[in-house]
C-alpha cells in the first residue's frame, strides 16, 4: 500500500480540519442512504469503454439502480423527453437527452428528471455530476445528496483556455455540491484556489480496472505472451491534443529496432499525429473493445505516456492507463506526472533522449519476476475495487453526519381546528419538543370561505412533510388542490398523522397512494394495521402506531391546586350526540352522560354533566371546569365500525330522512351490526390526561384505554350497565380514596413524563433520523422574497428568518426558540427591501383574517353553523373579489 494510496485527505471544508483516515467500509452501507444512483453526464457511454465513469457506475449498479444521463448534443431525431436504452451492465439504464431537453427551463429539466425516477420507483438518489453543463438542473434539485467528480482540472487555462463560460458554470454548481471528489492533489487544489470551492471534498486517485486486466494472467508464464525479439512500445488512450508528438517523433527516430502501437479514438485533424502515422514503425490498432485493449498490452514490451509537459497535466492529472498497464505486467515509461512520482514501479523522462533510454531499461524488466509481483500488488492496491470502497466509507461519514444535522420539518395543518385545546397542543409540541426547526402552513380548504389554501412554495426546500390529523384526508376536498399536488410530486419523505380512521377509510388509502406517503402514525393496533391497510394496496409504507393526545408542558402549567374538600362538583361530564353510524362505542358517550345525570339528579348529587353541542367548553375554560370536579366520567374514544367508503353513513342518513324517529337500536340492527367489532379501535382520551393532570378522579366504563391506566389503580370503574353504581359514587365521595388514587395517577402518568409529549416527539425525532436525509440544511431568506419568487431561495450565509410561510399564518408563540434574525447579506439587502414591504403586507393581513375567521367558526355551536352555511357561498365571492 503506499503513502499516496493510504494517505487519502477528506476535506471537510473547515481548514482546521481535515482526516487522512484509510476508508474500508462495505459498499452495501450506502443503500441506507439512497435508493438509485442518477449520473448526469456528457459522456457517451457506448464509446467510452472502461472510462473513469464506467467504472464507478458499474460499481455502483452492484449495489444500486443507476441512471446513466447522456446528452446527445448532434441527435437528428430530437425529442425534448428522455429516452431509455438499457446497456450491457445489469441495473444500469442509459437516459438520452437532447439538446431540445436542455433548452428547457431547469426546473422543468428537473421535474422531467423527478417523474422519470418516481416512475421507477426511485426517490432518494445520489446525484453524481460529471459537466458544469447541468449547474440549473442542479440548483432545481436541492434535496438530493451531490457529488461532483473532477477528473479534469477544468480551471486549467493552459489546458482548456477558452472555456471561461465552463469555468462560470463550474463555480456556480461547486456551490450547489455536497461533496467534491477529484482525482489528484493538484485538482484539488485547483478547485479550491481557483474555483473557490469551500465544501467538503476527498481526493481519490484514478485506479484501474485490476480484476479485468489481470484475468487469466500467470506471472509465471508472462514471457510466452510476447513474440520473441519483438520490442513494442504500447499506446491506449486518446490521441488528441495531449500527446507531445514531438516527443514521439524523436523517440520513433531513435529506436528503428522498436515498433510503436497506438490505441484510441483518435483526433485526426491533428497534422502532427497524421505525419506520425507514416512512419513504418508507428501502428495505428483503431479503437478497441476493452478486451483488444488488455490483449495487446499483453503482448507489449512497455507502456508508454508521452503527454505534453503542462502545468494542468504535470500537477493535476493521474493516468488511469499507467496501472491499467501494470496490472498487464508492463513496465510503464511517463513524462514526469506529479501523482505518479510516490510510485516505484514507474520509469519517468522529461527529454526524447531520456525517453528512449528508459524505455531501453524498462524493456529489460518486462519478465523479470520481481518487477513483475512488484507492478501486480501496485496495480491491486490501486484497482477501482479499492477507491469504490474508499468512496463509499467517506458517504457513509458524511451522510450519518449530514442525517444527525437539524432539518427542516414542514407541518400542514387546518387552522380552523385550533381552537379544539388537544389539536392545538399536538401542533406546538412539534415546535417546543423537537431539534429540528419547525414550520407550519394552512393546507386545508377553508369552511368558512371556501378558499382553497396556495402553495407558493416549493416543498422540495423542505427536508420532510407532516400532514397533521386536523387536515382529514377521510374526505375527498379538505386538503387544499394546490398542496395535494405539490405533495404529490415531492420527493421528500411524508409523514402523516391520521386519527378518525373509521371514517370513509377508503377515501385515506386513496390519499396515501396519490400523495406518496413514506410513514402513517396511526390509532389502529399494530395487529390490525393490514386488515385496514392492505400491503399489496400500500407497499413500502411503514405504520407506527400512537395515541391521540399526549401530556403537553402547557396542562402542567395550567393546573391549579384545588383540594378535593373544596371543588364545587362531585362528578363533571362533557360529552356530544354522535351519528349512529359510529356504533356502540361512540354510543356510550352518550348513555354514560345520560344516566349518571339521571342518578345524580335523583340522589341530589352536585353534578355539570351535559351533552349539547352548545353546552360544549374550549380552552382555559375547558380546565377551569375541570379542576372544579371531583371527578370525571369517561369512555373509551374512537370507533369500532369501519365505514370504508361512507355507504354505512349514508344509508342511516336516508333511512333517518325517511323515518326521523328511528331509534339508535334499530338503525344499529338494520346497518352497523354486522360491521360491529371487526376491527376494536378503542383508545384513551386526551381528556383522560387532562383529568389526571388536574388531580381529578377519573369514572371510567370498564375498557383497556390503550394501557396506559389500570381500574382501581388509577379509576374508579363503572360497570356499562351501572350495576355497580352505589360503590362508584361512595369511592367519589370518599375524600381520601379519591386523594390517593389521584396523586397515584398523577405519578404514574403524568410525572413520569411517560406520556408527555416531549417523549412522543422525541421518539418522532428518532423515526426523522431513521429516514436517513442527508441534502444540506437550506437556510431560508424573508417571506417577501420567498412570494416574489414562488419558491425559498437558498444562501451560503445566514439571512433573516421569517415568521410567516408565504400567504399562511404561523403561531406566534410557536418560535420562540428561533434565533434572533441575523442581519441580510449584502446580496440579498435590495430583494427584501420596501418594495416588496407592500406585498408582505397584503399576506399577512390576508393570513391574519382568514385565521380570525377560522377562529370564530369553529367556536360556533353545530346548529348556527348549519344555518349560517348556506350564507357561505356569497362570503366566498366576496372575499375573491376582494382580494383579487
């Protein structure tokens, strides 16, 4: 192994770090990560046989699907979509582009690229850039991992001078890539200090293809490879600019016993190379299949590389063909390559004379077996085996770094639900609890005015997707079109939460297909999860599940110290008609209300029990009422009658219009029967947790409430026929009974942070790092120039963070732990000027009314709501002519 080989520096873009840590972690590891391999190229793949890309993407297609991106620039028969070809590689497919496609605006370039890999399946690809040529292709894939491979130094103006719209080009993408992988020190640092490359990136020598070149090759037997007498000096490659003809000329003059082969797609405008061709000792073999190459460097006497003495060449460059050559068993003859030098088994010269010399003594090697052991184990520690591996243990690094990174978590929600207490807190407790940074948007189609929520940003910008439960994708039209299309052609892993899941379940399966939901947080047991959710209906979606409500920071806060002796009444109770399509479960929270209310009446109990919807308490109040309580009555939530596509629902709805006086009983007999039970989805309440947090007793109807609290351990069972009655309301009454079981409750549920929701969202967090993102944390600029341009921008440095998602309201209180706005850089100080102050302005305002209205709707009792809805349609004209 030598020092150049082992000493491989992964810069992580900080100068004062650096590692030179040997890599030789297994490739597999990388398929945590990404699912495909998409390499944009300009390389023709049919006419580059063994080529630095062959190599890497036949590695590749081992572990992983691989997209092989080809511009065809002079195709006659244009098409302006991508066209597949597949290649000889297993798991390799070639994408033909045209000129046509990259005449494209990049983001459409970019979408074309997404819909052709959602096609296959593929969503989390490492993008690997070959050509400066796709800088907007890549600014328009901002969630994907990028690694740009310089096997050129194209910043090398004596190498390539009149390509400084390249080199533009070249730095602007440098700034878009994650990871910059050259092949020599002097590449590097010409990317570094020309290019102004800042990021991380890993120098990884060119190798060879050493299991190729070497097959069925004997040491021992090398010598009755080559033709007796016959000396050949053996050139493959390209003949192109390159090569120092003078150099050959000379050397061609001054060895007439040697023959000289040449290999390669040849340039032949090139004079030089044609006079060249004249000479009888100089053959030209054409270009050769990768096993015509390996067949005549075995029958070669020494290898040669006669290139121009260029600083781009010289300092940068490292010939691939010098090992493809030793694993051959050939003596290599070069000019004086910088990246060759560490290597023992090379002979270098800077003159003809000196050149034909060390041919001579390299001729004099080719059989000697030490020489040849000595270039076999030179060549196998260089084989492109050895720098796939190395590359895969530096993505490994960096992408188990990248993914512990804070990401950039969007949650769509439905405003006019927050005035519901547990839908508010499950919202907050993403923004209070989680490390990652947090954002909100109203995605949901408003009740009050029938306005459907836009989406004038990109969701690509974003690292995940959570679709709160407040927007039920039970129905067909509640989540806003504009989202659900956005969503539907995001990339980004998707998480929804979805509670209610009786309800019109087919409708949810729907939405989880079209919106290419990666993860469901479900109520639904584990052991019923397929009944629900077939897996041949949902492949490759993963259920967790979890409760309805958790313990949040702001319960405990508001709980106030009212001794049990002294509350004003002895059992509490707020409950609501449900339809009789939700069964016998949803039953009970009627009949418990009902007949406890009855016998407190009759025995003179003090007792606030009651079931109207305009009788129904929210917010502060909601818990002012329940620390007055000794106790609270309770059933299990939830529904055990799956409604899978409404028809259950309907048909008590008609049967109700046609006969209004249709008992609970017969309508459970004549529809939900025989759907009764085939999936039990009882749960807790959050209102349990509120309870307990209060010290108020809990009266319970018998029930498992998802484990988490046990009868006489932490409430007061009561029998569903209220047989045990008498005992329940002597234990309720029963000062110190009621004291004990409450503080025991308090400890076992509510201290022990067991069910809070910092656990829950710590747990969420664990399931975020599992998802394995690893693009770069987008910083995001103010809401004014994220409007004027329809989408987040990205900035290297830090800008101002806004408080506002483009056109959608954002609690105030949910950023409190934001950083204090850092100022706008220069670059960015004109777009978020007074100009668009304006137009910041009319958002906000527009947000702050259709959440003002949202508010007061949902704090409307059901039957005024019923009779203002009709209303609603002349609303909605109003407010499109407004604000249009």
């Amino acid at each position: 192994m030598t020092e150049l080989h082992i000493k491989q520096a992964i810069d992580s873009g900080d100068r004062g770090r650096s590692s030179t840590q040997y890599f030789s972690l297994t490739p597999s590891q990388i398929t945590a990560y990404f699912d495909s391999v998409l390499m944009l190229t300009r390389s023709d793949w049919k006419t580059e046989p063994r080529s630095n890309r062959y190599h890497y993407a036949s590695r590749f297609a081992k572990h992983l699907p691989v997209l092989f991106v080809q511009l065809e620039v002079d195709q006659v028969a244009e098409s302006d979509a991508l066209t597949e070809e597949p290649s000889q590689l297993e798991n390799l497919t070639i994408w033909h582009v045209s000129r046509r496609f990259v005449n494209k605006p990049a983001a459409q370039q970019a979408r074309m690229l997404l819909n052709a890999l959602v096609a296959r399946g593929l969503r989390r690809p490492l993008l690997w850039i070959y050509h400066a040529d796709y800088e907007e292709v890549v600014k328009s894939l901002p969630q994907f991992f990028k690694v740009y491979h310089a096997t050129e130094d194209y910043f090398s103006t004596d190498i390539f001078p009149f390509d400084e719209l390249l080199r533009t080009r070249l730095r602007g993408l440098l700034s878009h890539v994650d990871l910059l992988v050259t092949v020599s020190p002097g590449v590097l640092n010409s990317y570094r200090s020309i290019g102004g490359y800042e990021g991380r990136a890993v120098m990884l020598p060119n190798g060879c293809d050493y299991e190729f070149f070497s097959r069925g090759l004997s040491l021992e037997n090398v010598a009755a490879t080559s033709p007796a007498g016959k000396k050949i000096a053996l050139y493959q490659g390209g003949i192109n600019w390159r090569l120092d003809f003078e150099l050959l000329e000379a050397v061609v003059t001054e060895l007439k016993d040697w023959e000289f082969h040449f290999c390669g797609r040849e340039d032949a405008s090139i004079r030089a190379w044609q006079k060249l061709k004249q000479r009888p000792q100089v053959t030209y073999l054409g270009e050769l299949t990768p096993d015509g190459v390996r067949a005549v460097c075995r029958t070669a006497t020494v290898g040669i590389i006669p290139f121009r003495h260029m600083p781009g060449i010289v300092e940068s460059s490292l010939p691939l063909k010098a090992f493809e050559y030793a694993a051959c068993g050939l003596p290599v003859v070069s000019i004086r390559i910088r990246s060759l030098e560490p290597f023992p088994i090379f002979c270098f010269a800077d003159t003809p004379g000196q050149f034909a010399d060390a041919l001579q003594s390299a001729a004099s090697t080719r059989y000697d077996p030490s020489h040849l052991r000595d270039r076999d184990n030179y060549a196998r520690g260089m084989s492109y085996d050895a720098r796939f591996d190395e590359l895969c243990g530096v993505l490994s690094r960096i992408c188990d770094e990248r993914s512990r990174e804070p990401k950039n978590i969007l949650v769509l929600y439905d405003d006019s639900a927050t005035h519901i207490t547990t839908v508010r807190e499950h919202l907050e407790a993403f923004a209070r609890h989680s490390r990652h940074h947090i954002w909100y948007a109203t995605a949901s189609k408003s009740y009050v005015t029938g306005i459907e929520a836009p989406c004038p940003y990109r969701l690509e910008e974003f690292d995940l997707i959570v679709i709160h439960y407040s927007i039920r994708l039970s129905l067909e039209k509640h989540i806003s079109p504009y989202y659900a299309e956005e969503l539907a052609a995001c990339s980004r892993p998707k998480v929804l939460f979805i509670q209610d899941e009786y309800e019109c379940t087919a409708t949810a399966r729907r939405w989880i297909r079209q919106l290419r939901i990666d993860l469901v947080y479900t109520c639904v047991p584990m052991e019923f999860i397929r009944q629900v959710y077939p897996p041949e209906e949902l492949p490759g979606v993963r259920f967790i599940q979890n409760l309805t409500g958790y313990v949040s920071e702001s319960l405990i806060r508001s709980t106030t110290a009212v001794p049990i002796a002294n509350r004003q009444w002895v059992i509490g109770y707020r409950g609501r008609p449900l339809g009789y399509w939700y069964g016998d479960l949803a039953r009970e929270k009627l009949e418990i209300g009902h007949r406890m209310h009855e016998i407190c009446q009759a025995r003179h109990i003090p007792a606030n029990i009651a079931w109207r919807e305009e009788d129904r308490i929210y917010g502060p109040d909601w818990y002012q009422f329940v620390v007055n309580c000794r106790a609270m009555l309770g059933t299990e939530s939830g529904s055990n009658v799956f409604d899978d596509d409404g028809c259950i629902r309907r048909s008590i709805e008609q049967a109700l219009q046609e006969k209004p006086d249709l008992s609970y009983e017969e309508a459970h007999h004549r529809f939900v029967a025989k759907h009764e039970g085939k999936v039990v989805m009882n749960q807790i309440s959050p209102k349990v947790f509120e309870a307990i947090a209060h010290r108020t007793a809990l009266v319970l109807f018998e029930g498992t409430y998802s484990g988490v609290v046990q009868p006489h351990l932490h409430f007061i069972p009561l029998q569903k026929d209220f047989s045990n009655v008498d005992e329940v309301l002597a234990k309720v009454q029963d000062d110190e009974y009621v004291g004990q079981m409450t503080e025991r409750a308090y400890q076992d549920v509510i201290a022990s942070g067991k069910y809070s929701y910092a656990t829950f969202i710590s747990d969420f967090d664990e399931v975020v790092a599992e998802c394995k993102i690893v693009s770069a944390p987008i910083m995001f600029v103010s809401s004014v120039t994220a409007t004027l341009n329809r989408n987040w921008i990205n900035a290297a440095k830090g800008v101002v963070s806004p408080r506002y998602l483009p056109g959608n309201h954002i609690f105030s209180g949910f950023l409190e732990k934001e950083d204090p706005p850092v100022a706008v850089t220069e670059g960015l100080a004109a777009v978020t000027e007074s100009p668009d102050s304006e137009v910041l302005g009319r958002i906000r305002t527009k947000a702050l009314l259709g959440y003002i209205a949202r508010r007061i709707w949902g704090r409307v009792p059901s039957p005024i709501r019923s009779m203002l809805r009709p209303a609603t349609t002349t609303v909605r004209l109003l407010t499109a002519k407004v604000w249009k």
